[in-house]
C-alpha cells in the first residue's frame, strides 16, 4: 500500500476554539475534575472543571487588562505544573497566542523564541525563569516584551488583580473571536537541525484532532473519569496535545515536574493511562531487570519476560495455547502484577510517541498487562498522525492514521502527510512553508512503509540516513535501537557518512553500571573512564553489537565502536527535551573519537 486516508469522524464548527472544550466540561452535572494537585498536606486535590475554567477567566482579564491584545503571543517557560496548563487556557480565553519554553532553554534560546514569535509578555516559572526571560529581553532588545511574570512567586495574583475591571462581556467577546483557522500555538522544534523553527498549530489542529481521536476506541482510555500523570514536558507537542485531548474527554490531569518523583507520585496517585517516550519504557524494563539480576532472580525475570513476549504475539495471532497461559498466569503473580503494582496498580494503557518504541519492548509490556500504543507525528501535525487503538493494534508499527489524516509514500520512501493534523506552515518564513510541502502534502522527513492494512511503520530518517564511501546507504535508526535496549547502554550514535565502513559511538548507562559490574565480577567503583577500557565491558558491548548486525547486511554493520565516558544529555546539549540525539552536535563534539576510529592503526573493537 502506498497511500491511505481516513475521512473523519466528527465534524467541529467552524466558528469554535479550544475554550469551548472547557466550557463544555464546566456545563456538566457532573463537573468532572479536569485537573489533580499536591495540597500543602502531600495529598492529591481534586479542582473541578467549574473551577478551572474560573480562575482561567481571571487570569484572562488580567493579561487582556495589562495590554495582550487577540493574536498576541505570550511565551510560557516553566516545568510542567498545574500552573502550566493554567496560564495555556487563559492565554486562549484572551484570544491571544501561546509560545512554549523549554525550561532548560539558555537565554540565547529564550531571545530566539521570544524574538520571533514577537511576544509581548512571558510567564517564568521561578525567580531564575524571570531573570534568564530578562537577560534574553536584554541582551537582544526585544522591545516587544511588556510584561513578565513568575508563576511561582505572586505574579499569578498580580495578573489576576490586574482584570478586576474587565467585564465578562469583554472576556467573552475576547474569546469567541479565534475560530478553529486561528493560531492557537507557536512550538519552536526542537532544533536537531539548524535553528528551531515556529510551527504555526491552529485552534482547529488541537479541536478537530481531539474530538476525532475521541471518537475511536482511544476514547475507552481517555475519557471522564479516567486519570493519568503528566511528566513530560508540556513545551513539547506530544505533552500539550495530551494535555488538551485530556480537557476535551474529560480525563484527570496530575502533573509532576521531576522524573525523580515519578515512581511515589504514580504510586499515590495511581493513573489509569499514561504518557512517555520510548527511552521511559527502556529504562523501566532495563531496571526491573536489573534490580532482579541484583537479587540474584535474574532467571526468572528472563523467563517471565520471554513468556510475556511469546503470550502478547500469541494474542496478536489470535491463539494462546494453554501450555502459555499457565505459564502467563504463574509469572502474573511472580513478576508481572509487581511491576504493575510499581505503577500504582490501575495503569491499564500507555501512549508511546517521540520515536521507536521496538517490537520487542512493545510485546513485553502488553503481555505483562500495559497495552502500549505507540503512535507517529512531528511537531509539524500536532503530535499524531498515526496511532494504534485498544481496537485496531498491531505492534511493532505506529498504527493507522486518525481519522481526519492520510498518509502517503512517496517514491523515494518518505512519508507525506495530509490532514487536520497538519500546521498552517511556519511562523514568518514562507520560504520554509513551501518546501515543507509537496503538492499539499506535508514532508516529515522520515522514511516509512504502510502493510496492507494501513499500518505505518517507520524505517528512519531521511536526513540521518549514511551514505558510506561505497556508495551504501545505511539507516542508523535500525542498529542504535537494538543496541540502546539493553541495561548496559545509555545512547548510541551509528557514524560512516563519506566513510569506508560504519562505527559507533557508545555511552554507559551510569546508574545500571555499578550493578552491572558487580555481576560480572568487576569492583563496582570501577569508574566510567575505567570501564569504558575494561574488556569484560567492551566485550559485552561488542557482543551487543553483533546482535544487531544480525539483522543487516555485512556492508551496514557496525565494524568498529568507541565507548566515551561523557553520556549524551540535555544538559550537555546531546540530547533534546523529549530525549532525541542532536546528531550533528555529537559529531562535531566528539570528532576527535570519531576520527580516531576511522584512522587507528590498532585493531578495532569489531
């Protein structure tokens, strides 16, 4: 199959906004709780849609009192909180535009998002915030910016004595004006490729894209009553669009801002569904197996993991035998309803997007009671494009399109997209709109396949595909998914464009490692530099690699490796906010490792 559209489900008025997502939850009996908070106490309060939509309106005011006027752009900067999604729907119901920050964001990249978005007000999350938002403001006059305020100081009260003379007729007239052509939302990408671009997403990319993914059998996970946490960060397009997908079901939305806290807040407050990208679910395997390799039950976790694999493929087949369902049900209560419980006991469904997930880690997770559906967008579509539902799942592809969405692969392999989903374009640069478009279809960058029945599935990137001296193209996607899996490995980078053969570059994962190394009889002080030479180390390195050679030809394997002691992270400017390798960076970071592989007259690792 080469093409594949799915008319929509539910048509929206025309004359609509996301606003009317709330008010439509606030006009129920019932007054669902849209959102949960930690009180002073440690206990998670409850506030109601009535509520929300309430303290929305005063903040609304107050921006519209301290002179944003509609189509206005304001930047949000600050982990994600209950304030977030707060200051979000004010910015709507004042008819103005929002502009994510990255929490992490230098001032460098604040003046950038800031300055061309041409905002005239931002919210700072801290002191800190304030002060990184002012040093920007500063340093390239952005003469714009009026206005900024902190979210965890008074500001909050400040904007909202400041709308006290603004009627509600003003308000509402303010609010009604965006209709679904309007842009709601300006989100910078990430920027793994050049300066970050403005992504243009409308009140009709958010509206339409909701009610449509509501109207599958997605809504048996998100809907009234359901609950989940919400981790990632809401600067994100993954985050955001979940955020709002949430307020449009009805769902419960708890935040937490520090992954650190993940484990007791998943505990407490014990989610129906939640959200991550693949590394989450990595890590989550790679440390169930590893505290149980350090208890001396390793065994068994593989066997209850191979177990849960053979069960999820035998259910997709559509036969168990009875032989795999005993054995399921023992591992059940041995291994599976622990990890479960791990994730406070009621989690039932995950949503997978930010990258490849894996068949294998998408089995597992299923047949241990955790359906993953892994989905497929950009930045560019609102976050999905693709999705797999409870009720048409295939796993190991990133599903079929939404209704309101079509897929199309072009002749070279790159996958183009269509639909409710897509962006107006990008923000000021209409050079960079029409390439972004072929023929009305939208080009992702990415290299995929549809099956026969409409399932995507994602091969790799078009600009991070090799070219060897050869003349062989290599998708590095394909080896550095296989080789991440494991506990031992934190990131790999696949190298070899213009170059004689492929290599890699590996890190360590530095909390699995004492624990690693204490099981393969190695002092577990062994430091990262120390390691990375050891070769014991290397050698279960180089044994993970050839694994994943298995699954190319000789002419794409990996021939050579290099183990840095410096891991790739967000903070060391390796890694994006949802955890993608800036490929460029690390190249040109570690050029020296990488010309000294290519150029080294000893034997190489392979």
């Amino acid at each position: 199959m080469r093409e594949i559209s799915v008319p929509p489900l539910v048509d929206v008025a025309p004359d609509s906004n996301v606003t009317d997502l709330l008010l439509r939850q606030a006009a129920k009996a019932s007054n669902p709780a849209l959102f949960s908070r930690l009180d002073k106490s440690g206990q998670w309060e409850d506030i109601r849609a009535t509520e929300f939509l309430a303290d929305a309106s005063l903040l609304a005011k107050g921006l519209m009192a301290s002179g944003v006027a509609a189509g206005d752009r304001v930047g949000i900067m600050s982990r994600t909180r209950y304030e977030w999604a707060l200051i979000d729907f004010a910015i709507w119901f004042a008819g103005a535009v929002s502009v994510p920050i990255y929490e992490t964001s230098s001032p460098s990249q604040v003046a950038w998002n800031l300055g061309d978005s041409g905002a005239v007000a931002a919210f700072g999350e801290t002191a800190q915030h304030e002060d990184t938002i002012r040093q920007a403001a500063a340093s390239e006059s952005l003469t714009a910016l009026k206005n900024v305020w902190q979210l965890a100081g008074t500001g909050l009260d400040e904007v909202r004595a400041a709308g006290a003379a603004v009627s509600d007729e003003e308000l509402e007239a303010r609010r009604g004006q965006a209709t679904l052509k309007d842009i709601a939302t300006i989100i910078y990408t990430s920027g793994t490729t050049g300066r970050p671009k403005g992504c243009e997403l409308t009140h009709g990319n958010f509206v339409e894209l909701s009610e449509n993914a509501l109207a599958t059998s997605l809504g048996s996970v998100v809907h009234d009553g359901a609950r989940t946490i919400m981790f990632l960060p809401l600067a994100h397009v993954f985050a955001r669009f979940i955020s709002v997908l949430a307020v449009a079901a009805g769902t419960t939305v708890a935040h937490t801002p520090d992954v650190k806290n993940l484990l007791p807040d998943l505990q407490s407050y014990r989610p129906t569904f939640i959200l991550a990208v693949p590394r989450v679910f990595e890590k989550v395997y790679n440390s169930a197996l590893t505290k149980a390799e350090d208890g001396g039950k390793g065994a068994i976790f593989h066997r209850a993991a191979d177990t849960a694999i053979a069960y999820s493929r035998a259910r997709q087949a559509g036969k168990v035998g009875l032989g795999l369902k005993l054995q399921h049900a023992l591992f059940d209560r041995l291994v599976y309803g622990k990890l479960r419980d791990a994730m406070g006991g009621r989690v039932s469904h995950a949503v997978s997007g930010g990258g490849p997930l894996g068949e294998r880690l998408g089995h597992f997770f299923q047949g241990i009671g955790l359906q993953i559906l892994e989905g497929y967008g950009l930045t560019e579509t609102t976050a999905p494009i693709t999705v797999n539902t409870p009720q048409l799942i295939k796993i190991g592809t990133v599903g079929a399109p939404l209704p309101g969405n079509a897929v199309r692969i072009a002749d070279d392999g790159e996958i183009l997209t269509k639909g409710v989903c897509v962006m107006n374009g990008y923000f000021h640069r209409e050079d960079l709109s029409a390439d972004a478009f072929v023929d009305g279809w939208l080009r992702t960058g990415d290299i995929g396949r549809l099956d026969e029945q409409g399932f995507l599935t994602i091969t790799g990137r078009k600009k991070e595909i090799i070219v060897t001296a050869s003349g062989k193209n290599v998708v590095p996607a394909l080896l550095e998914d296989q080789i991440r899996a494991d506990a031992l490995v934190s990131q790999v980078l696949v190298v070899g464009d213009n170059r004689p053969f492929i290599g890699a570059l590996v890190t360590l994962d530095e909390e699995a490692l004492p624990g690693w190394l204490h099981r393969h009889g190695l002092p577990a002080s062994t430091s990262l530099a120390e390691a990375a030479e050891n070769p014991v180390v290397t050698a279960a390195v180089q044994d993970l690699i050839n694994r994943a050679n298995r699954s190319v030809s000789q002419a794409e394997a990996i021939k050579s490796f290099r183990i840095v002691t410096a891991d790739f992270t967000e903070a060391s400017g390796h890694l994006t906010p949802s955890m993608k390798v800036k490929r460029g960076q690390v190249m040109k970071d570690f050029e020296t490792v990488i010309e000294e592989m290519y150029t080294a007259k000893r034997p190489t690792h392979a």
